[in-house]
C-alpha cells in the first residue's frame, strides 16, 4: 500500500498517509500541536504541502459578519420597532392630555357590553373640541340628588339636549340613568376605545407584569451578547 509521509523529521513518531492518490476536487488540512511546537500541512492531489500559521488563509469578513449574526434578528428587529413605535404614541398621547385635549379612563362596569367592556380604556375629548350628539358615548360626573357626586358614568346619548340635560344609559342597562347630566356635568365625549388593556394596569396585574418584563429584557440582552 501506498504511504506518504506529512511532516519531515524521525518517522518513528511520525503521520503517515496510506492509500490511493486523492481525487481532484480532494483538499485535507491537517495540524498537529505538541511540546515541541504546532505543525500544519495541506493534502491535494499534487501531493503533501507542509505550511505555516502565516501562510493560513482568513475568511473574507463579510462572511464571518454574516455567519455571526443570531437566529433571533428578526425578533430583535420586531421588538425595537414596537417599542419605538409605544413610546412615540405615549409621547403623543402625553402631550395630548398635558393640554387637556384628551383623557384616558378606565371601565370598571360593564354597563355598556358589548360595546364597551370592563377593563377597557376610553379616550374622551372635552365637548369644546367635539360636541356631544345623540348616539355618542359620554363621560359624565354622576351625582346623588343632594349634589353630592359618586362617581363617573360612561354612558350613550339616547335623546335631550345640552341646555335642558341628555337622556343617558348604559347599552346594557335596562332603563335610562335617572340623571339628566347638562354640560357642567359632562367630563368629555368618548372618541376611542382600546380593548382590555386596563386589565393589566391593575396592581395584582402590574405584580405579574413587572417581572415578566424584566425577563423579557434578560433575554433579549442575552440574544444581543451573542453576537
């Protein structure tokens, strides 16, 4: 059989290669480290080459920038974008309620099911920038007959006027409010409404939801490491 010696030197601690010639498409590296030093060669069909580190041939960075990137990019990409795109419409609504122009509420009844459930948030607008007409939701201050308020209904316009009182209920009430609110009274008209989210800005939810998120944040810091 065949043998071809890799390295010069004693052939009795020596790498012998035994067979047939390698194929022309056939490329082997081999490098061996020991107490005396690291040796490499490279195996073709011309024959054994003994080479150095030096002559070693570095990836193209591009190639290594490719192949380092994390499975997770889009991912990452996905939540950065959310989180611009959360903290630009908080900017927003900020500024928004810092005017006075809108307020955001929180449902605790569900007096207007289907339309509006509990836990809902409603954003309203004062009746100065949008007029309150029949159909449209309110929120107004409720109040006993003595004066004294109770607490602040979100109901539908079902009839009346702004001078003499509207005529208010609940979608899911039976009959109308027995108060008739007139435009002292009326706290803002209900322009959006976004569904469950004020579920989780109750304490025992904000309890659960912090911890996630700092997690949430765990991991993602890891995935950035990564790379």
């Amino acid at each position: 059989m065949l043998r071809t010696q890799i390295f010069d030197g004693e052939t009795d601690s020596q790498i012998w290669l035994a067979g047939s010639p390698l194929k022309s498409d056939a490329n082997i590296l081999i490098t061996v480290t020991s107490a005396s030093g690291e040796k490499s060669a490279y195996i073709s069909k011309l024959g054994v080459t003994e080479i150095v580190a030096g002559q070693l041939v570095d990836a193209a960075p591009e190639v290594q920038v490719e192949a380092s990137k994390p499975k997770y990019v889009g991912i990452k990409k996905a939540f950065s974008i959310s989180g611009y795109v959360v903290a630009i419409l908080l900017m927003v609504f900020a500024g928004f309620s810092f005017t006075g122009n809108v307020k955001a509420r929180i449902v605790l009844t569900g007096s207007m099911a289907p339309a509006i459930n509990v836990g809902d948030v409603i954003i309203t607008t004062p009746i100065t920038r949008k007029a309150p007409q029949i159909d449209d939701v309110i929120a107004y201050q409720a109040k006993r007959f003595n004066g004294e308020n109770v607490a602040v209904f979100s109901h539908r316009i079902i009839d009346g006027d702004i001078e003499n009182g509207f005529i208010v209920k609940g979608d899911a009430n039976k009959s109308p409010d027995p108060q008739k609110p007139k435009a002292e009274d009326i706290l803002g008209v209900v322009f959006f409404v976004i569904p469950f989210i004020g579920n989780l800005l109750t304490p025992k939810a904000l309890f659960l939801l912090l911890p996630c998120a700092f997690g949430l944040w765990l991991i993602m810091d890891a995935m950035k490491n990564v790379e």
